[in-house]
C-alpha cells in the first residue's frame, strides 16, 4: 500500500535520513522505534510530505506522492496525523476540531460532518466533551480528540509521532486503548513509539532505526527476543 | 481609522510574512518607510505636498478635503504599525498548528483563515488596544492641517477667550475620557475572547 524508496532527507548539512526502502501493507501495523535523533519521525513526516523529502520516492496505493505535480493537500486527506503534542486547535470545541476539516476540506455538510464527529467521540470515549475546548482536556483526552479528529477525514492510513510521549503515565494507557481498537479494526498504521508494549501487542513489524538508516526489521518477537545487530541489542537492552 | 489601519495592517503583515518576493518586498518597505518616518510630516507631505505636485504638474490647484486626508494618512500610517503586531501574533502562534491544519488536508489559506489568525488576533488584543489608544492621540496633530478635531476646537476656543489653562485641561480630559473608553473595550474583548483559549 505504501512504498518507500531510497528516501533521504537533507536538513542543509545535516543528512537525517539516509536512504530508507520500506513497504507497508495494508491493515499493517508498523512501530517505528529507535533512539532519540536516528530520523524515525522525519521519515514519519515524509509519509505525508510535512518533511519533503530530499530524494527518493513514495507511492501511496498507485500514487507518487513524491512527483512534483501531485497535489499536496490531497495526499494528506489520505493519510491521518497524531501529533506528540496533539496540536487540537484551542479555539474551536472538541466537536469543531473533528468536524471542521470534514466539512471545510471534504465539503460534508455540517449536520453530517457533526453526526460523523459524535460516532467518533463516542468511539474514542468522550462523546460527552464534545462542547468543551481543549484547555478543559486531560493530556489523555486531547490524544483521544486528536485521533478522532485525524480519523474524520477517513484516512487510508494513520500516522502516529510518539503519540504518548508527552503524556502522565496514568494516561497512557486509555491512548494506547484506542489506537489497539483501531489496529483490530483494520486500519494501516505507522507507529512511532517508545511504548514498547505496545510494539510487541499490537505491531505486526517493527523497524529499528538508527543514524538515519532501517537497521533491521521483523516482527516484534525476532526484533524483542531475537535482534541480530548490536546496535538493536544494546538499543533495547537500556530501555527494557 | 482603527478599521482601515487594521485591515491594512492584516495584509501587510501576512505580505512580510511571504515566501514571495513580489509580496513580502513591497510591504517590507511600506512598513519601513512608515515606521522610520514622523507622522507630522507624513501629514504635511500627504497634504500640502501631493497637492503641490499636482498643481506643479497641471496648473490648476487640488483642494483636499483635510478630514479625508487625515483618515488616510492615519490609516496608512498605523497600518504599518499593526502590520508589525499582526506578524508578531502570527509567528508566536505554534508551529505546530499549521502542521496540523496541514495534515488535515487544509491549504495555507485556509489554514491561516481558520485556525492562524483567530487565535493570534486573540494573542494580539492587548498590543492592538495600544496601537488604537496610540492613533486617538495622534489625531492630534491633524490640526496642522486645518481638521478642527479636539485640538484645534480647543485652540479656536482659546484664541476666542484666552483661556488657555482650562481649555488645555478640558482637551486633556477629553483624550483621557476617550482612551479610557478604548481600553475597556479593549480589555472586556480580551476577557470575551479569551475564555476559550487558555492553555
């Protein structure tokens, strides 16, 4: 569904990604993990062109999102983004921040951008915050908002930039809750993550990256029990 | 005044903020020369001298209207002012905002409309009142012209009377008066506006 080729991407001198080729299947869930500065949410950010990349290729199911002529914003309907720091917008009410790009980009009528935006909270849990701003909201809640609001526009795949990182542990866990009902349900998720739990329940593949590069992949048991390469090892042993 | 300054100061502070030369360049200088100038002589120039050349260049004399030239040149003038506010407000609005906006499909004008400008016109309540309070003042000095604004009623009254002390205190007052209206719109908006934003 997604394919990666050669990407790299130059920050001026500053070479962050350094010729990443990946595929991601449909209803695949893939954690991206790896120490702090190794590029794993610049490649996350190439994903939905936030990061142009500075050469290489991506095709989102058929389409070179990478080619000059492609429109921008219509990739980006496609592809959801949960930010680290949830982003929801604090002028406008939960519901507004669900409903608004539905019916502004998508051009849903209000009435049934609305009535998506209330399924929504209610499948994430906060249908009764709907009339509150964002400032009324736990951490926990807003990440909720945040993906209600990505999953409004019907995306084909969701991108996650360390969805939990900035969160109270107490509040981890009901994020991590919706995003595990999201991968039963289907949904193609690129996942980047220090949850390592979650990685190993609910990731088909995870991908260790480090200075820029994938250095090794596999499914949570080999990359957790089995890693090959020291760098993965001795990434893993400080961290579990 | 305040409208046109604002209207004014809006698009030549999204203009500096441009990634394109033929906007930014344009607005940058406006801004400048607007800035880097007194207001007194951008009056007299405005008034005596657009006048000036125009008779120089036609023979026949152009008689301004000195209450619309002064509307004008305050509007232009403070417009410069709040360009700098509004772009000040602009890039103190998180990054991430736009990023989000972005990734939802929006364009950058409809990012900017929507979810830009409404929290930094918000962010921007307080400086703006200032600009506002700035510009009553100034209008003093419209009375170079000729515009019998509180001023010159005053000084008109004077030379009629002689009663120079209590005829300054009286314009006095009446500045004070209005200034204090203006900062407590300026203040109930931001209470009003504010509600919802704070975090």
């Amino acid at each position: 569904m997604i394919e990666i080729r050669d990407l790299y991407k130059r920050f001026g001198e500053l070479e962050v990604l350094k010729g990443i080729s990946v595929d991601i299947k449909e209803n695949e869930v893939v954690c991206v993990i790896g120490p702090s500065g190794s590029g794993k949410s610049t490649f996350l950010r190439c994903i939905n062109l936030l990061e142009k990349p500075s050469s290489g290729e991506i095709i989102i199911d058929g389409e070179k999102i990478t080619d000059k002529k492609i429109n921008i914003n219509k990739i980006r309907e496609e592809a959801g983004m949960v930010f680290q720091h949830f982003n929801l917008f604090p002028h406008k009410t939960t519901l507004q921040n669900v409903s608004m790009a539905p019916i502004k980009v998508r051009k849903l009528s209000k009435e049934e951008a609305e009535k998506r935006a209330h399924n929504l909270l209610t499948k994430v849990g906060l249908e009764d915050k709907a009339n509150v701003y964002p400032s009324a909201l736990s951490g926990g809640q807003k990440q909720r908002v945040a993906i209600a609001r990505a999953l409004a526009m019907h995306p084909k795949v969701m991108l996650f930039d360390e969805p939990t990182s900035a969160l109270d542990p107490e509040m981890v866990g009901e994020v991590l809750a919706v995003m595990k009902d999201l991968a039963q349900a289907g949904m193609t998720m690129v996942v980047v993550t220090h949850e390592m739990g979650f990685a190993k329940e609910v990731g088909d593949r995870v991908l260790f990256m480090d200075d820029g590069v994938i250095v090794e992949q596999g499914t949570p048991e080999d990359i957790f029990s089995n890693a090959r390469h020291e760098r993965t090892k001795l990434f893993l042993s400080k961290i579990l | 005044m305040p409208f046109f300054g604002l209207i004014l100061g809006t698009i030549s502070g999204l203009g500096k903020l441009s990634r394109k030369k033929i906007f930014r360049y344009p607005c940058i200088v406006y801004i400048d020369f607007i800035r880097g100038t007194p207001l007194l002589v951008q009056i007299l120039l405005f008034y005596y001298g657009i006048s000036g050349l125009y008779s120089n260049a036609t023979g026949n004399s152009l008689q301004i209207d000195p209450i619309l030239a002064g509307i004008i040149v305050c509007s232009i003038n403070s417009g410069a002012y709040i360009a700098e506010i509004v772009r000040g407000g602009i890039q103190s609005i998180d990054k991430g905002q736009m990023e989000a906006a972005r990734s939802l499909g929006m364009n950058e004008r409809l990012a900017m409309r929507e979810i830009i400008l409404p929290q930094a016109f918000r962010r921007i309540i307080p400086p703006l009142g200032n600009e506002f309070i700035a510009l009553l003042k100034d209008s003093s000095l419209l009375a170079v012209i000729g515009v019998h604004e509180l001023l010159k009623s005053g000084q008109l009254y004077i030379s009629r009377t002689f009663a120079a002390f209590p005829v300054y205190i009286a314009v006095a007052l009446m500045y004070l008066l209005m200034t204090i209206v203006i900062s407590r719109i300026v203040a109930y908006s931001e209470r009003r506006l504010g509600v919802s934003d704070r975090n």
